[in-house]
C-alpha cells in the first residue's frame, strides 16, 4: 500500500546486483541479545505509524508496537530511519535488526525477507455518497465505480486482485461494476464522488482510514457495508535467523492474546485494525 | 681534475626536441673565478647555467658540479642545489613571506639550522646588500633593485660554493641596475665564485676573469676581458660588440 | 569593483526615458495580475470602492499606484550616495520576502518551539557532516591535482578516472553505492561515515579542479628558485606553491562549502537526523511542514552568510602579502 518510488528500483536493482548474503541463523538473535539492544529501522515520515512527536522523538503505532517488541524480548530498542527505498533493498548488513514500518509481506519481498508477524491490517472499504439509494454493496452491480491506479483498490474492483501476501485473510467479490475508473490519487476520486450520487461515480473503493480522513475533511460520504478485503501489514526482518524470527513471532502473538496490540491499535486509529472483522 | 675546479662541462649538448639549444660546449669554473657569460638572445646561454644547478637537463656530454656528476638518475641533486646559488631575471622572491623569512627559509628547512640563528645570519647578508631595515617588509613592498639585491642574500644565506646569475638586471629600471651591479662587484671582490650571464659590458669589463661569447648554442670566443673588447677574433662577435656598444 | 571610468555617468534611473519605461512595465505588469482580491484591494478600498465591484477600474487603480511608489522609490534611491543604496535595497527586498513569508500565516509559537530542537540536532549534524567531508575533500583534492599534474601515469590515470567517475554520477547515488554497496566488500559502515565519505568523494573531484588550477596559477620561477635552493618536492608544495595557490583557492572552495552544506541534505535518506531531515518531519504531522521548511531554508541562509564572512576574512588574511 506504500508508494513504491523510483528510487526504490535503484536501490533494490543495485542490492540484486550485489550478492544477498543471509544472517546466520541465531546470529541476530545472539547479536541482540549480547547488545542489549534491538535495532528498529522506520520511517520519520508517516503519521500516524511513525512520526516526531512534539518532544522530538519518534512516535506512532509502528513505534509502539516496536517498542512492546522490544519490552517483551527484554531488550531495549533503538530506532534508526532510513529512507524506504534504503530499507527495501534488503541487505541490511547488521546496521538494524528489525523494520517495523508497515510493509506488506509480498511474495516478492519474502525473497529477500522473513515475516515473522502480521500486526495489523488496513481494511480496503466502499464510499458512496450520503444521497446515494445503494444499501447494500450489491447494489454497486452494473454502476460506476472509481479507484486510485495500479492499486490493490482498482485490482479489487476489476475483480482480479491477487493478494499474495502471507497472512492475508480470504475475500470474495462483493459487486460487478459496469465502469471502473481510474485516478491519479484517492482525493481526485472523493472530489468526483462529492459531486453528488452518480453524477460522476456512483463509488470509490479505497483504504477505511482514507475514507475515514476524507469524511472528517468534510466530504459527503459515507462507507456503504463492511471492508471489502484485509491488506495485512507485517513485522519485517532479513532472511536466515529463524531463532530470531520465532522470537519475535512469540512476542506479537503475546501481543495479540493479551490484547495489547489491539489497545495500541484504538489509541492510534480509534479502531482495532489488528483483527479481521 | 684539480681540486679547486668548481663546475667542470665537457662536450655538454642538448635539444629541445630536434632544436639543439647547447653544442658541444667545454667549461671549467675554477674557485674564486668570475666568469661572464654574454652573446644575442637564444644562443643558449642562461640554459648553460640553469644545466650547472640541473634546472635543466642536459642529454650529451658531462657537468660535474663541486665534485658530483650530474645525471638523470642522481639521487644527491639537492646537496648539489644548496651549493649553487641562482639569482634570476625575475627575482622569484616568495611573495608570501616576509625578506627576512624569504632568507631564512633555505638554511632552516635545508642546512637544519635554528630559527635564531638562521635569523642572524639572513640580517648579516641584508647588511651586506644594504637593505637590513627592510627585513620585515613583504617582496612586492620592495623596488625591483632592492627586491634582487634580497634573491641575492637569500642566496648567499645558503653559503654557496659558486653563484650563478640569470641576467639579473634585465628586468630592472635602468636606475636600479647600479645598486645590483654594485652589490655583485663587491661579492666578487670578496672572492666569491660567480658565473654571470649578463649583458652589462661595463660589468664585465670591471669584473671579470674571464668573458665567454656564445652563439647558437656554441662558444664561439672565451678570453680575458681586456683582450675581448679591444680585440675580438670572430666575426659574430665584433658584430655583437659593435651592437650593444654603440650607443 | 569593474573599472570605473573616472568621468561620472549619468544616474540612469533619473532619465525620463528610463522612468517613463520602467513605470509603463510596471503598470502592464500588474494590470496583467488581478490584485483586487488581495490585500491590496483592502487597502484600496477608500479610493475604488468594493474591490470586488470594482471591475477595471480598481484593477487600473491598484497597478496605478504601484507603479508610482515603485518608480519614486526607485528615483530616490537613485540620489542617496551608494553605501545608503546599498543597504535601502537590501531592506526592501528584506521586508518583501518577510512580506511573502507573512503571506503563509506560518505559526509562530510553533516555530520557536522547534527552533531548539532544529538547531541543536539538525545544524550541528549538518554543519559537522560538511566540515569534516570538507576537510577531507580539501586532502583528496590536493593529491588528486598534484596526481593530475604529474608525469606518473599509474597517478594520473587513477586521478582523471576519480575526478571523471565521481563528477560524472548524481551525489544521490555515490550515497547509496557507498552505503549499500561497500558491506558487500566487507564494510559496514555507519549512515554518518557513509554520508561524510560520499560527500568527501564527490566534493573532492570537484575541488581537485579547483586545486589544479590554483597551484597552476603559480609562476614557474617559484619552481625554480625553490629548487635552486634545495628543496624537494614535498617542502616546495607545502611552503611555496600551495600557501601562494591558497588565495586562488578559497573563494571557490568556499563557494563549493556553501554549496556542500546544502547537498548534505542529500544523506538523509539514509537516514541522518539533519536540518533537512528535520525540516521535513518535524511539521508533518500537524501540517505544519511549511513552518518547517521556512525555517530550515533561514537557516540554511544564516549559515551560508556566516560562511561567506568567513571566507572573505581568510581572503583577507591571504591579501596581506599584496599591500603595497
């Protein structure tokens, strides 16, 4: 669901170019462990998953759920935040552990990437306009529906979405749109949905918190059923230490049963993200 | 070779490219004597000198300078350099330092001697070329006859075996090129060793042991300075002669 | 100073042709702008009316007006002396960027709340980032140069091919290959070290230019009468050529200084904590980036002024020996 820059191709094609070499299995956990210090690489730039709060220090939900992370490995986390395209060309080479920044567990990242847990999940829903007569999401069959490009979203409505992450929950195809158009951006598609019910479009399918954010901007919409499909979101770490991976693994699912992970989740989002409803 | 014999050239040639600048050129410098070197511009003479101290190489023949032979491959050029002191057309004072530190520098990083001491000396030689109370000033304060009378202790701080001169005055105003000339017939009196390409007859005349005439890169004529004047053999230099003394 | 004649011209901004052109460009100008919605309409009102209603006439009105104090301005500047011109113009186009800053209803409080933090983390990592990459590019440029000119081709092939290589790639990618690529070899180095390295790299290819053709400025016979004393090459470099080629230099070292504190941005994507790095997190999370950025972009300007007074005093310090 992350924009995947230019930039990324660069330093992905340049990390493939050079030979991957895989951690040594226990070696990260023992590096860890000896350090007393677990090494979380996210983003600066991504409220509210991770941002500068107002003391200056990194905060969000990808932040806290790093730290719960580290609390419960008994090891102290220090966070480092390299550009995106830095930290998805694998190849880490020890200078971080652990990303926590919201990546999607891809096939084609599990080449490179173990994913010892998916945290939460960011529900793709249907927006229509306050006016619109449509009840139920069947009563999108044969009208005009819009989505941002290339995106999962578009894929959804198109009825061919391919979800090959791990962890990602099942989904069926809830309406048959006559049209589906496309846009550069999500906003450029609420901007023709406000125009009234059908006037342009008749539904946009996009991410809930974005539907959500747009509702709040003032938009006249609403969100017409229950999400569509679950994106699943997940823990990142470098292929080869499965101690390290299992401990981690442990820890979210401590986590998840005690609930903590969902608290986290209504603290930063008002909603509990972390589950499939 | 006699042991007082300070540059020995024999057979000495050299090319810039297919262009042969020295030919066949034969010179002995012995201790305490005053050479000048004149002919028409191009014919060689301040490339002989500048091959004494191997600002130049030179490609046939051989120079010994105070007992070294010069070569290609010789590690010793500098132990031969800080025995020859060179005074140029233009000066090149370092512009960058004081007139003191311009005659302090060579006996300090050179000869290892302490800052006090290498001061000492460099006021000693300001004395000697009367320009003491400029010592602190920077070289473009200086006029052009005060600035080569400065090369000229910067020099002579090094304590040299023999001391070459580039035309030295050449590039003076004319009123300044007493004071140097001056100044280079009080150190031959004093017994230095000096070889001189210059085109000061009156200089020559005064000073020298011996005059050498050279043209297109061969010496042509060599005799004592009364002989050279009155009665010159070759052509080219009664032409030469009758030229510069015409006026 | 460009060579003045020692005849004075004539004030060009007293001419009537000159005024005359100067106020009929300005007039075109703003009559092309609609400014009626603007401030200016505000305070045009007593004259045009509603500035909404007003049509072409408060259009004509406001770029009217305009043009008169711009043209008046310009012609009593015209008869101060220059130091008072000088800084009159500095002062207006002072007040105009305030004026336009203004224009953002930045937030203040939130500025002055970030300024500790920006200056603190995001100046020091930068300033301390560029001076160590300068200083190290200023070492790489001196050998490179004196590798550029010397007869030795094994020196001078790896010279042309460094200065060829890391001129001729973006900075933005010698970061990543530095940073990504030296691990495979063995080397993992830090985001800091890695940034200071590439800049350094980069820098130094560029400064090895600069180098070159200082130490070439150098008269031959400097050469010569240092060698005629004795000295070998090291001593000649170190004494005679380079504290001469140093005026010669620094300005555009200096230049390639300022330049270098703003292209150290760059390494934030490898996540330094610099000014930019900060300009660019710190507001976004109340929509607040462009208090950010305003801010940074100051900042960036103090410490380029700072730097250019630096300079001018070391080009001072080097003009000593040229008094006469």
């Amino acid at each position: 669901m992350r924009h995947f820059s230019k930039l990324t191709a660069l330093a992905a094609s340049l990390a493939m170019a050079l030979a991957v070499v895989p951690a040594q299995a226990g070696a990260v956990l023992d590096r860890v462990t000896a350090a007393g210090a677990l090494k979380v690489a996210t983003d600066a730039n991504w409220a509210p998953q991770s941002f500068m709060n107002d003391k200056n220090e990194l905060d969000g939900f990808d932040v806290d759920v790093a730290k719960e992370i580290g609390k419960r490995m008994g090891v102290k986390v220090v966070f480092v935040t390299p550009g995106w395209d830095i930290i998805t060309a694998g190849n880490w080479a020890g200078r971080w552990d652990m990303h926590a920044g919201s990546m999607t567990p891809t096939k084609k990242r599990a080449e490179i990437f173990d994913f010892p847990a998916v945290y939460y999940y960011t529900p793709a829903a249907v927006a229509v306009h306050n006016d619109s007569k449509a009840t139920k999401l069947s009563d999108l069959d044969g009208k005009v529906v819009g989505a941002t490009t290339t995106s999962t979203f578009e894929a959804y409505a198109n009825q061919d979405l391919v979800l090959d992450a791990a962890g990602a929950p099942p989904f069926k195809y809830e309406f048959k749109p006559k049209v589906v158009k496309s846009y550069s951006n999500s906003t450029t598609a609420f901007d023709d949905l406000r125009l009234g019910a059908g006037v342009r479009l008749d539904a946009v399918v996009s991410s809930q918190p974005s539907i959500n954010d747009a509702k709040k901007a003032g938009y006249p919409i609403k969100q017409l059923g229950e999400p569509v499909f679950y994106e699943p979101l997940a823990v990142a770490v470098e292929r080869g230490d499965p101690e390290f991976k299992a401990k981690i693994a442990d820890a979210v699912q401590g986590m998840k049963t005690d609930g903590t992970l969902s608290k986290l989740s209504v603290k930063w989002y008002g909603t509990d993200y972390t589950v499939v409803k | 070779m006699s042991p007082d014999t300070i540059i020995q050239a024999t057979n000495v040639a050299k090319w810039y490219g297919a262009f042969q600048v020295l030919k066949d050129i034969n010179l002995t410098v012995r201790k305490g004597e005053r050479i000048v070197i004149c002919g028409p511009s191009g014919s060689g003479k301040s490339t002989l000198i500048r091959c004494f101290n191997r600002l130049e190489a030179h490609q046939e023949g051989d120079i010994t300078v105070t007992g070294v032979v010069l070569h290609d491959k010789m590690r010793n050029v500098a132990s031969v350099r800080r025995n020859v002191g060179m005074v140029f057309q233009h000066f090149n004072l370092f512009p960058h330092m004081t007139v003191l530190m311009n005659c302090m520098v060579g006996p300090m990083w050179i000869k290892g001697i302490k800052p006090e001491a290498a001061k000492k000396t460099a006021l000693q030689f300001l004395e000697r070329v009367r320009i003491p109370d400029q010592a602190n000033k920077f070289p473009v304060q200086l006029s052009g006859g005060q600035q080569q009378r400065v090369a000229i202790a910067r020099s002579l701080c090094m304590q040299p075996a023999v001391m070459l001169f580039d035309e030295p005055t050449s590039a003076l105003d004319p009123e300044m090129v007493s004071e140097v000339l001056e100044t280079m017939t009080s150190l031959a009196r004093d017994g230095m060793t000096m070889v001189c390409v210059t085109h000061e007859m009156g200089f020559a005349r005064a000073v020298a042991d011996r005059v050498i005439f050279m043209n297109s890169g061969q010496i042509i004529e060599e005799g004592k300075p009364h002989d050279f004047f009155t009665n010159p053999q070759h052509e080219r230099t009664k032409l030469f002669l009758s030229q510069i003394l015409k006026h | 100073m460009l060579y003045p004649d020692t005849v004075e011209s004539e004030v060009i901004v007293h001419k009537p042709w000159f005024i005359t052109a100067m106020f009929a460009a300005i007039l075109a100008c703003f009559l092309a702008l609609n400014l009626t919605g603007t401030t200016m309409g505000e305070l045009m009102r007593p004259v045009i009316g509603d500035p909404v209603q007003s049509g072409f006439y408060g259009r004509f009105a406001i770029a009217f007006t305009i043009a008169v104090i711009f043209c008046l301005n310009v012609v009593l500047i015209g008869f101060a002396p220059l130091k008072l011109q000088i800084a009159i113009v500095w002062l207006e186009l002072l007040l105009l960027f305030l004026a336009f800053f203004e224009t953002f209803h930045l937030s203040l409080p939130f500025i002055r709340e970030k300024l500790p933090f920006m200056i603190t983390q995001g100046v020091v990592t930068t300033l301390y980032v560029s001076a160590i990459s300068i200083v190290i590019a200023s070492a790489i440029a001196i050998l490179g140069a004196v590798a550029k000119l010397s007869t030795n081709g094994f020196a001078y092939a790896i010279a042309t091919f460094y200065t060829s290589f890391f001129r001729g790639l973006p900075l933005l990618m010698q970061v990543y290959l530095i940073y990504l690529g030296l691990p495979q070899l063995g080397f993992v180095i830090d985001a800091v070290p890695a940034g200071i390295l590439a800049l350094s790299l980069c820098y130094g290819a560029y400064m090895t230019e600069i180098f070159r053709s200082g130490i070439q400025s150098i008269d031959r016979g400097q050469w010569e009468a240092s060698r005629s004393m004795g000295f070998g090459f090291g001593l000649t470099m170190r004494k005679v050529i380079l504290p001469q080629a140093l005026p010669v230099i620094i300005p555009p070292t200096g230049n390639q200084f300022i330049s270098m504190l703003k292209d150290s941005s760059l390494v934030s994507v490898i996540g330094v904590w610099e000014l930019m790095f900060l300009a660019r997190t710190l507001g976004q999370k109340t929509f607040q980036h462009m208090e950010m950025l305003i801010s940074a972009a100051m900042l960036y300007w103090i410490m380029s002024i700072c730097l250019e007074l630096i300079q001018s005093r070391i080009e001072h310090h080097y003009a000593r020996s040229k008094v006469r």
